[in-house]
C-alpha cells in the first residue's frame, strides 16, 4: 500500500514535469514568448529587424511587432496613390514597404497589432475595403478566420480608418480620420466592400487624380519571393516631407520602447 502511494506521488510529479516540459517546448494554446534577441530566418530584413522584434506564438509562429507608440496601428501614417489601375498604400514608416503588402495583421490582446508573414503575392495594400454615403474605409487584412463587422458598430470601430471621401488622397491620412464614425449620410447608395472607385472621388475633390507608374525591384531573401516598391519622384519626395514626423512622433528606439512597455505592465496589474 505505501509503496503504491510513493508511485502515485512518483508518477504525479513526472506528469507535472512533462507538462511544463511541453508548454515551453511545444507551443500549448496560450504560449507566447519573445524571440527579441533573433531574427526571423526567411525574413531577415535590417528594416524589420531595426524598428520592431519577433514574438513566438502558437496561433501564428512568428509574428513581428514594431517598436512604436502606444495605440498604434496599422496603415495610419501614409497616403493613398493610385497607382498602376489600383489604389496603394505609400507608407512613411521604413518597414512599410514589405508589412503593408505582403502578410496578415492581428490585434493580439497582450502586444498589440502584429504582423504576420505570408508566402502570398504582392499587393498593392492587404486591406479590407467599405464604401457608404460620403465615407471610405479600410481595416488591415486579418488572417483566416479572422473578420471585423462595420466600423460604426462599436466592437469594431478601433480596426477601421474611416475618412471622407474628399479626404481620402491626402498627405498624413491619419489626420482627416473620423472618429465619431455613424452609420447615416447613405445618400440612397448601398455599401460596398470594395476599393473606392477612382471617378467619384475625382467628382468630390473636383480634379483629376493622375495614376502613378511603378517598378518593383527584387528583394534577395532564401526561400521568399519579396518585391520592393520603385516609386516616382513625387511620390518618393512626399515620403520624403512626412517621414521625419512619424520618426519622431510614432516611432520609439528600442530602450524606450521595454520602459514604455513595463509601464504598460504595471499599469495592468
């Protein structure tokens, strides 16, 4: 009988073991650890690697966080072009050139919105698009499974950038956002989830929206099929006159990104 109990103790602290063992080995629902001090071996860009760092998660595997403000998001700080026949994001941040177009977006609950990487094709910008009334709106483009109802419900109004849509070609489009997002103004035209069409937006602003011409270049990255955004001379310099603001306002160096971080933690507990 004892012997039976010091077995059952024995076999019960193994199991104990075995399964702490596997939730820092194996990825158990809910595990998340940084991976700061690495890189993402098929995405080893100095652009990623400089201004954000990877985390391990179980859902995704490895995702990429940059190092910014509080309540940052995603397609915030750009413009929209259009460009060869489609409406594309121009990012003033130095990692938009490959998270706005390549990739999913995730509003994880512990870091925030993070990227996660895809064998996908180019594109112009990986959003979802909603058209009404007056108003244009675009949210990053979950992962599968993951949708968002409309940006005037309140639940989802935080993953929508909704402007007017004589606002909608502007420099530094973050500044023309509607925050109070209502769900009125329809003018007896229906919804549409799709990109904003070029003609009506021409009639609001009352002039022609030009259509820029690009080349993409090769990145060289094993096993990744990465493009890179060759823009015009205009395009390249109103990057140029807003970048300088989101560095200093939007991004945060390493050191200051932990402390703002732990302050976070602190504030939580």
């Amino acid at each position: 009988m004892k012997k039976n109990k010091i077995f059952n103790k024995v076999l019960l602290f193994l199991s104990v073991f075995v399964l702490l063992f596997l939730s820092q080995n194996c990825g158990f629902s809910g595990y998340v650890s940084e991976t700061d001090e690495t890189t993402n071996s098929n995405y080893n860009l100095a652009d990623l690697n400089n201004y954000g760092y990877w985390i391990n998660t179980n859902s995704y595997g490895e995702v990429w966080h940059p190092y910014a403000v509080n309540n940052w998001m995603p397609f915030d700080n750009g413009h929209w072009s259009y460009i060869d026949g489609n409406w594309t994001w121009v990012s003033y941040e130095p990692f938009g050139w490959i998270v706005y177009h390549y990739g999913y977006w995730y509003d994880d609950p512990t870091y925030g919105w993070v990227w996660i990487p895809s064998n996908d094709s180019w594109s112009p910008a990986n959003v979802n698009w909603i058209n009404y009334g007056n108003y244009i709106g675009w949210a990053p483009l979950g992962p599968r499974g993951v949708t968002y109802g409309y940006p005037w419900e309140r639940n989802y109004s935080r993953y929508w950038h909704v402007v007017r849509e004589n606002d909608f070609t502007k420099d530094n489009i973050r500044d023309y956002r509607v925050t109070n997002v209502i769900r009125d103004e329809n003018g007896g035209r229906a919804i549409l989830n799709r990109p904003p069409d070029r003609q009506i937006i021409e009639k609001n602003i009352g002039r022609p929206i030009p259509e820029v011409r690009m080349q993409r270049e090769q990145v060289n990255l094993p096993d990744r099929n990465i493009e890179r955004m060759n823009l015009s001379r205009e395009e390249n310099q109103r990057i140029e006159q807003n970048s300088t603001r989101v560095r200093r306002d939007v991004l945060v160096p390493r050191e200051k990104f932990r402390s703002q971080q732990d302050e976070g933690n602190s504030r939580r507990k």
